[in-house]
C-alpha cells in the first residue's frame, strides 16, 4: 500500500494505533494541542507544525511574512484550545545557497510576531535541505476550567466562525492573526463546547468535530461568510489556510455571544443528531450532503 493511498489521515490513524500514553497526558494525537498536567490549576499544551517551500509557501513568497506564517500556525493551534503560547523552539531546513540576508528575514518574521504574542523562542536545530523547511514547536498554558477541545459538541449547538473563508492562498495565508484574543474572550465569558482552527478547509475541520463528538451537522449557505478573495462558496468551504476559529455552544449562550460587541462571530449552522451526517441548506433551502473535504498532504 503506497502513502497516496492511505492518505494523511489514514496514515495519522496508523500512528495513533500504536502510540501508547501515561496518566500525564490529558488527551495526546487527535487534537490542535496535546493536553498534559501541569498544575492544580492550568493544563500545558503542546504543539507542532511544519510549513515545507512547494507545498505551503511559494519560493519567491517573502521570507519574512514565511517566517511570520511557521509561527502563527502554532499560535493558531494554542488559541483553538483558549490557551496562551509561552514558548517555543524552531528547526530550519536550508539550502546551502540561500543569501544570509534572506535567512535574517525570516528570523525577522518569526521574532517580531513573537514578541507580539509574548512568546519565548529558546532554541531549535538547524539542518541542510534540498528546499526549506520551518518547524515550530510551542507550549502553552490553559486554566482547567477554560480547555476548549474538538470533542463535546452536542445537538442543538449552534455552530459559529471568527472571520471570512476563501481565497486564502491570495494572501491571507502569510498574513493572517491568530485568533488567541478572540479564543480568550470567549472562553473567559461563555461555555464554549469544542472549538477548532480552519486550516485544512471549513467543512473537513467540522468534520473533525463532528467525528471526536459522535454528531452530525447542517450548514447555510447564505450564512457562510466569503472573502473578497474567494471564488464562491465551494472555495469558502474546502479552500482552508484561513486559521479562523470554528466552535459550537448551546444556544442560550450565543444569544449572548452574539450580543456581545467586542468581537463579530458569525452564525453559520447547528449541530445535529450523528445519523443526519454533515448537510448544507443551500440557497434554494434545498438539502445536500457534504464530504469532509478540504486540503490534503496525501
């Protein structure tokens, strides 16, 4: 069997089959963050991302908005899980040719947004590669009462967005914000059920919720909100790289959600019975099914 067959999530189900935990961990593979014991208080979370020249950033793109981009993904994963990133280690891929001053910028990009979000970068690795390759590793902290997790969605959720969807790969992708101060907000001040970042594709990240929470869902078009960017609403769902959050809470708590003026979160469905499967009520209020679709390595 070839790894194009298996596909990505296939293979990660390999390995979670044979990765095996102790009483420290909280919940492991399988979620933005591992979730491990720290205090009587907090939780740590612990993350990883890897972005690779060719497949998420183009080799002319600006180094410094590249280097800006390894780090924000992690921020991203820390902020689906209401937690705050604290530190971080990077490890570098380069290609014995690139210019020094090209290397700088990217530097450039992962300290600055670094010291936006307060977090310490304390080491990493460096390695010769055919093209580059940028891998950050981050640890956060949550209040035990705050973690936000993809499972414990439940039916009649009310499922909701931060910002606008499709067309990422025209620019947002390198210049996106982590949503941390939203994630705060709204686990400071509400029950939020689960809670996800959009990176691979809005309805293949639900489906991610959908499946940890045993539940189905139904969306609306007319409530999907699109980018100025975005080539209609297939794009909108399945595109992804747009990093925005997807949560789903009761709906006497988005009454007040949506009162609340500091931040703008869209109503885009409700979560439904596990049979129902995951539908969109298009524009014609007619139903049709969806595949958890979106943005594959494999």
């Amino acid at each position: 069997m070839r790894l194009k067959e298996i596909g990505e999530f296939g293979l990660i189900k390999r390995f979670q089959k044979k990765i095996k935990t102790d009483s420290s961990v909280v919940a492991g593979s399988g979620d933005d963050c591992a979730v491990l014991k720290l205090d009587k208080n907090k939780y740590q979370l612990f993350t990883t991302d890897m972005i690779v020249e060719g497949v998420d950033f183009r080799k002319n793109d600006n180094l410094e908005l590249v280097g800006r981009k390894a780090l924000a993904i992690s921020i991203s994963d820390i902020a689906a899980c209401a937690g705050l990133p604290r530190h971080a280690v990077v490890s570098l891929g380069l290609h014995k040719n690139m210019q020094v001053d090209q290397i700088d910028l990217l530097a450039r990009g992962l300290c600055d947004l670094a010291k936006k979000f307060k977090i310490n970068i304390v080491g990493g690795d460096i390695s010769a590669a055919d093209k580059l390759i940028i891998n950050v590793s981050m640890l956060g902290e949550v209040e035990k009462n705050k973690l936000c997790l993809r499972r414990g969605a439940k039916v009649g959720d009310i499922i909701m967005v931060t910002g606008e969807f499709g067309g990422s790969i025209k620019g947002k992708h390198l210049k996106f914000t982590p949503r941390l101060k939203e994630a705060r907000f709204l686990a400071d001040n509400f029950k939020i059920n689960a809670m996800i970042d959009v990176s691979d594709g809005l309805i293949q990240d639900l489906g991610h919720i959908l499946e940890q929470s045993a539940v189905g869902a139904v969306l609306y078009e007319s409530l999907i909100p699109l980018s100025a960017a975005a080539e209609g609403v297939t794009d909108a769902l399945c595109s992804g790289e747009e990093f925005e959050l997807l949560f789903t809470a009761s709906r006497d708590w988005v009454n007040k959600i949506i009162k609340s003026s500091k931040y703008h979160f869209k109503v885009i469905g409700e979560i439904m019975p596990e049979a129902f499967g995951l539908r969109l009520i298009d524009l014609n209020n007619k139903y049709s099914k969806l595949k958890p679709q979106g943005y594959r390595h494999f």
